[in-house]
C-alpha cells in the first residue's frame, strides 16, 4: 500500500481545501483507504444498531387503585405474608400459582434459548398467568394496563442477571408487549423511591417485606420440623393453613409507624423530622410486639398437634441454588414432599441465610478495596489527612453493615423465640466462610458462591444431617463449579453422604430414583445410630414410647430436649434424654419411699 506524506497530500476536487485540523484530515485519509480496502475484499458494510432498553411506561402513584402488583419465585408460605404485607402499605396485589411444567415449556417456547431452568419456570409462570387472564375475557391492553409484575434486580456472573431482560421478552413474544416489570435492587439500599411512583420503595416498604420473609421462614422451618412425626396424618398442614390465615391478617392489618402529633410540628420547624421518622420506625421494629404476640398464638396452635419423635428417620440438609432449593414444585421435582413420602426429615434452607450472606460479601469486598482509592488517585503515604479521610469512610461501611447484620440476626431469633425457639438459628456466615474457602474461593461470585460447599461441611461435622442433598438447575455455571469443589471436599470428608440432583422441566423418576438410592444410606446410618445410642441406655424403644406415653408434654412439639454431640436424629436425641429423664424420676420414687 502506497502512502502519501501528509504535506503532499492533493486537495479535494474543487481545488481549494479547508483544513480544520491535521487530525481531522488524518481520520478522513484512514477513511478513505478503509473503504477502498473493503471494497477490494468485498466486504460491505453495514451500520451497527447498538442495542437500548427499551423505555418502559411508568407505574405511577394515580395507577395504584386500578393496577395489581404480581410477585412470585418463594414458598407459598412466604408468598402469603408478603402479600399481606403489600395489602398493609396499601397495594393491590396476587402472588403467582407456584410454577409448573406448562410454565417451563412456555419460558422455552417464548424466551431466549440456553437459559436456566428457573428462568423457563417463572419467566414461563409470568406468561401463562397472563394468558389464563386473557381467557377469563380481559384483552392484552387490559392487562397490560392493569398488571405489573415486581421482582428483585441483581447482576454478577449469574444469569439472575439478566431475568429482567428475559421476562420482558417472552412477554412481548407472547403478544403481551408493554407488560411493566418492576425491580428492587438487592444491593441498592432501604429507599429506592421514586418521586410520585406507583411502588414506593422506601423503608416501609423493605421493613414489611424482611418481616414477611423472616416469618416464612421460621414457620416453614417449624412445619418441617413437626410434619414427619405427627401422629394424625395431615394435621400439620391444617394447623399451617389456619395460621398463615392468621399471620397474613397481621400483616395486612400492620401500618408503618408515623411521627404525629405536637411532636411532628415541633420537629418539623426544627428540621429533624426525617430523621425522627426514620428513627421511630427502626425503634417500633426492634422492639414492637405486633409480630410477636402473633407468633405466640401460631405457636400454642403448633404445640396442640400430638408427634411422635421415637420414629427414626434420616435428616437430609436441603442446599443448592437459591431458587430450585426453596420452590416447592415442579422446579424441583416436587422434591421436599418426595423426601417425606420416603420417611425423611427435611432440613430446608431459609432465605435469611441469602440474605446474611449479601452483607457479609459487601463487607468483604469493602475490606479487599480499603486504600484502592488512594492509589488510583496517586496520593502518597504521607498526606495523612487524605489517609486517615479514606480509612475512617471505609470504618464508617463496614459499621453500617455489621449494624444491619446484628440488627437483622436479632430480629430473626427475636420471632423464633416467640415461636418456641425449635426453629434453626441463622448459620454463622464467618463459619462458613472459614470452612469452604479452602475449597472454593470465598471471593468468587455469581449463585451460592462459596455456600454450597461451606454448608455441605457445616451440617455435616456439626452433626445436623445424615445426607445433604444439593438442588440446581441443569447447566447453571456457579452450581456447576460448586460439584467440581465437592469432589474435593466429599474426598476430605468421606463420612458424607452428598448427592447433587440438576433440576430441568423433566427427568422426574431418574431425580427421584437417585435420591431414593442415597436416601436408603442415610436410612441405614439413622438406624444404626439408634441402635447405638440405646445400648448404653438400658432401655428398649418400646419402653420409651410408653413412658412418653403418660406424659402429654413429652409429645408437643415445642418440648426441649437438647442436641448431643456426636448424635444426629431427631428420634436418638429424643431417645437419650427419655431415658435420662427415666432414670431420674426412678431415682426420685426410690428416695421418696
């Protein structure tokens, strides 16, 4: 290729050139040999059509009395709270049916393709809710108009990333274009309100949905805990329902706390209002008893259902990806009711774990960059103040999220004692992270990160488990890594017993029959175990069981009896301190006569 020095260069036709700059020229000569080079390779060039989001019309504040809020993607236990929740601030909403395999084969079918599974199932789930709309006689711009869906925002590695994108498209492809979708950022702070919207996103908000969610977890853990050992059949599931009913009343009938009064006016003209607001509504959380009054009325329901602990059944610890291990249907092969159909005690994983694990990353990440800014700006060591200005806000972090970890722990065991205190404390995420970074950097993001490798070792040596059984969708990256590490750690380990099950739209029986397999080891291990623990004893089952006969409180479900080390069933637990509790009322006759 020929080049032509820049001061030789012939003026355009026309004769006379105006140069501006010798910059402008040059990018006009590259131009020009670009062109002539294409054409020589024939390549033609086309003008890129870069994509935009699409602006999406507003949900406002004058929509709110003729528009429902739709959410989903939990139990339906927490579904139900927290739509009382909504009702509270005043909302109009529905939680979605929980997702099936017609909902999976409509997120295929209007999606986009190499999605994870529960992309298909709630993205599908979104779209046959508006259809079975559309059939009840409402038109699409009716329902376009009427309807919003509400959903958590993220980003990482994690295809969570991208849900919105994705229900927006299989809506649109549906016929259902200009359907809104709103998003709460999970890191984006307590107040996301918009001047005027239709969704305030402030504290209130946030408060009453952390509520709803602790409180489904607890009472989920519980109806776990009493529904495998109860002795008339289906009780459990008839006590919940009665008390959700309840709980969901408490919700709705819950208001944010306002300043009012003298107070209000006084503060007003003082300019501390907002602060005031903010404070009263914090200090009516931790200590106001609207929940937990109603706690204690769920729990002396729970505590009428008659159980029977002397039945020995393996303990499998639920872990995975955050949605397949917390639905409770065809997202995950109706696992959880499979489990108990089988003869286990299921051990599921509370959303307030995920939740302790957000801060605790945020913190981790704060402390691995303390200092970057001052390298990035060049400021040396010895300007002092700059230093100290960038250590102290970097305090001042920290403090705010170690603040929401202990207020946040406190309010979840706060509303597990008023339910009896049988319900799992929040694990300790500093535990967790101790145990899995060896095998899985606790700095690599996107799903459970570190999680599922850390919570396998955790219930495992602590004694909390027979089996762990792993829920994640088929091809999901972080998941997918995590089985790679559990190699590793299963050959550290090797008194587990682990089972990874990918989840898809099909595939029921083998899932089932996989676990049915692990299952029966873990069935054997709690068998061998009772053997063990009765042998010391002296005793027999059958001398248990008619001892706890003639006491009724031995057979509540909030009754105490403590966890041994070493012993992992509910029934060996129970079966050790009978006999204990045997031989000393035996020891108070003999002293008595």
């Amino acid at each position: 290729m020929s080049t032509v020095p820049f001061n030789e260069m012939p003026p355009a036709s026309g004769g006379l050139v105006q140069i501006g700059s010798k910059e402008e020229l040059i990018r006009q000569h590259l131009e020009d040999e670009r062109r002539r080079l294409e054409s020589e390779a024939g390549i033609e060039r086309r003008e890129l059509q870069h994509f935009h989001k699409p602006i999406e019309r507003p949900f406002t504040k004058s929509q709110r009395d003729h528009t429902t809020i739709l959410f989903g993607g939990l139990t339906w236990k927490h579904e139900k709270l927290i739509h009382g929740a909504l009702e509270g601030l005043g909302y109009k909403c529905e939680a979605l049916p929980v997702p099936n395999k017609k909902a999976f084969q409509l997120g295929k079918e209007y999606g986009n393709n190499g999605q994870c599974n529960p992309t298909y199932f709630t993205v599908g789930n979104l779209v046959q809710f508006a259809q079975s709309l559309e059939e009840k006689g409402l038109t699409k711009q009716e329902i376009v108009d009427r309807y919003v869906f509400m959903t958590a925002g993220a980003c990482g590695p994690c295809r969570f990333g991208m849900y919105e994108a994705e229900y927006r498209l299989a809506l649109r492809n549906a016929g259902f274009d200009g359907f809104r979708v709103l998003l709460f950022q999970q890191s984006a702070g307590l107040n996301q309100a918009e001047a005027e919207a239709g969704l305030e996103m402030n504290l209130d908000f946030f408060l009453n949905i952390l509520n709803a969610m602790n409180i489904g977890d607890i009472i989920n853990d519980v109806a776990y805990q009493i529904r495998p050992y109860e002795v008339n059949a289906g009780e459990t599931d008839r006590v919940l329902d009665e008390c959700m009913d309840l709980l969901q009343e408490v919700m709705r009938r819950k208001r944010p706390w306002t300043l009012e009064g003298k107070l209000a006016g006084l503060l007003g003209k003082t300019g501390f209002a907002g602060t005031a607001q903010y404070a009263g509504k914090f200090l009516n959380q931790l200590y106001g008893d609207d929940y937990t009054d109603a706690l204690k009325e769920v729990r002396e329901r729970f505590n009428a259902i008659s159980i029977d602990r002397t039945r020995v059944k393996p303990i499998v610890k639920i872990t995975g990806e955050f949605w397949a291990q917390t639905t409770e249907g065809d997202g995950n092969f109706n696992m959880f009711r499979f489990l108990e159909k089988e003869g286990a005690q299921v051990l599921v994983e509370p959303v307030g774990t995920w939740i302790m694990y957000m801060i605790h990353q945020a913190k981790q990440q704060i402390r691995d960059r303390r200092g970057l800014d001052l390298v990035q700006e060049g400021v040396p060591k010895w300007n002092l103040k700059r230093v100290f200005d960038s250590h102290m806000t970097t305090q001042q972090k920290l403090a705010k999220l170690t603040a929401a970890e202990v207020v946040f722990k406190r309010e979840y065991h706060r509303l597990i004692d008023a339910l009896g205190g049988i319900a799992h404390h929040l694990t300790d995420q500093y535990e967790l992270q101790r145990l899995g970074h060896p095998f899985y950097n606790s700095r690599a993001g996107g799903g459970e990160g570190h999680l599922e490798v850390a919570k396998n070792i955790y219930y495992s040596n602590k004694d909390l488990c027979h089996m762990v059984l792993s829920l994640k969708p088929f091809g999901c990256m972080p998941s997918t890594q995590s089985d790679g590490a559990q190699s590793a750690v299963v050959s550290t380990y090797k008194d587990m017993i682990f089972i990874p099950i990918e989840t898809s739209g099909e595939g029921d029986v083998n899932a089932h029959s996989r676990v049915q397999m692990a299952l029966g080891e873990a069935k054997v291990r709690a068998k061998n175990e009772m053997k063990t623990v009765l042998e010391p004893t002296g005793t027999t089952l059958e001398d248990v069981r008619a001892f706890v006969a003639d006491r009724p409180e031995m057979q509540e479900p909030m009754y105490k009896f403590g966890h041994r080390k070493g012993v992992v069933g509910v029934a060996a637990n129970f079966v050790l301190h009978a006999a204990e509790r045997m031989k000393a009322e035996c020891r108070e006759t003999v002293a008595v006569n």
